[in-house]
C-alpha cells in the first residue's frame, strides 16, 4: 500500500487462514478503499492466485506471495518501463528480484545480474490482460505457479518482453517455502521433479499455438528434465535444450551437484 504515484487496486486472497489474518485484513481494507479482499472457495496455492487473478481489473497485474515486499516506489517505475509499449496487445514487464533469509548463505542477492535486466523467474512478471488471459489459470495439480508462467513468457516468443533493472520484489526464502535449497538432495528432487512437469503438461495445453522452434525447445527441455530426474549426466549434457537449461538441470541431478550449488549460491544465481 506504499506504491505511490499511480493508480492501483491490491487484491488480497486469504487461502483459508485459521489465524488472525482474516481480522487483519478485514481492518486494512477500511483503511485502504484499494484494497480487496477475497476469500478463496478452494484451497492452494494456484488455485488462490487464479481466483485473484479472476477478479483483475487493471489494464496489468503482477502476483506477489503473502511472504514477498514489493519495494515502495518499483511499481511506478515498472509501469513506466512498459509505457512505451503502448497499444500491443502481449506486453510482459520484467523486473530483479532481491533474496531475503535469516541465512546469510541466501540472503541479499539480486538477480538476474546484469544491468537494466529483468528476469525469468515467474516471480513478479507484470503482465497485460492479455497474457493474463494466456497463462490463467494455472493448473491447481502443479504445486507453485512460477515454472507455467516462465514456460508462457518464454515459449511465446511475439510477446513484447521490457526489461526494467529495478528490484520488484524481495522474496522471502525460508524452511516454509514450496522448495528451497534448506532442503536434503532426496526432499529437494522430488518436489523438484513434481514442478517440472509442468513442461509437458504446459507443452500439451499450447504446442498448437507455438512456433516450431518454442515447440522444439520444449520438447528437449522434456527429455532433459527425464535424464536429470534419472540422475543421468550424460543425458543432461548431451541434450540439445539450451546451454542454461542443461546447467540448471545438472546442478539437481544429484546429491554431490546440488550441494556444490547450494554452496556457491550467491555466486552461480542470477545468469
């Protein structure tokens, strides 16, 4: 609610809380006309961001988690940034995330690295009604929405992508996230494998709607991710998915590649 300079509305979806969340929001929300809240019919994650997302008015919309900042002021800036687009129709806002953790290991690194570039990661995409209308919902079996929306925002190459170098969110990683690097090798992997089948399922939804090389490349990422989740090196390497793809996939495709990542994180994060 500290976003100045523009004219917004903040959709709060309370997934259920047995706490005193519901009272807490009941009273911001007469203090904020902006605010609305929601109380989701459903349980989870993705079904609690689609039913938000359902109830968007705005000509963009960005998702935040109920653990996330959004630093006061970046929202104006990243509305600024894709101004220029102007009347296209497929327009998505890229921004930096900074990390937040009581862990030193994983606290206070901004990615992507590079200046005035925004990044991949689904976290915080701002996002025309039109992609909006393209990417929700989200399927409720997968379980973190992330991985379908970069598929979308990646696979969909006549998508305006604005890169914008301000930090958009600081995202909170903690032993309560969906997956974090807090994890042993064996919980990692296997909520790991579960999020990456939204590849193929994303790949099935809209290969007719892709062009031959988005189409290709998802069906290498395919057979990337079954050699990486066999904890085959080989197949990883040898794949023929992007040069980044096959490194973050070898990076989870055993114990002794994982902790190697988890301990050069601040370094290897953000390419």
């Amino acid at each position: 609610m500290e976003q100045t300079g523009l004219e917004f509305e903040c959709i709060v979806v309370n997934d259920g809380s047995t706490d005193t969340t519901g009272d807490i929001l009941a009273g911001l929300a007469l203090q904020y006309p902006r605010l609305k809240v929601l109380v989701n019919p459903k349980k989870g994650k993705n079904s609690a961001f689609n039913y938000g997302m359902s109830h968007a008015r705005g000509q963009f919309a960005t998702l935040f988690a109920g653990d996330d900042i959004m630093p006061q002021g970046s929202l104006k800036a990243r509305l600024d940034a894709v101004a220029p687009a102007g009347e296209e129709k497929y327009v998505v806002g890229l921004c930096k995330l900074e990390t937040m953790s009581e862990d030193p290991k994983f606290n206070g690194h901004v990615v992507p690295k590079g200046k005035d570039r925004g990044g991949f990661t689904g976290v915080s995409y701002l996002m025309s009604r039109a992609v909006q209308a393209k990417i929700f919902p989200v399927p409720e079996s997968l379980p973190n929405e992330d991985t379908w929306m970069e598929l979308a925002v990646v696979g969909f190459t006549e998508w305006k992508q604005v890169h914008c170098g301000v930090i958009g969110c600081r995202w909170r990683v903690h032993a309560g996230n969906s997956i974090n690097m807090h994890l042993p090798f064996p919980e990692y992997n296997r909520k790991y494998t579960l999020r990456m089948t939204a590849i193929s399922m994303f790949y099935e939804q809209h290969k007719h709607e892709l062009n031959s090389a988005s189409q290709e490349n998802l069906r290498r990422r395919i057979k990337c991710e079954e050699a990486r989740a066999r904890g085959s090196i080989i197949g990883v390497l040898f794949n023929r998915a992007p040069l980044i793809e096959r490194l973050r996939a070898l990076s989870t495709t055993n114990a002794f590649f994982y902790n190697l990542r988890r301990a050069l994180f601040g370094l290897l994060s953000g390419f």
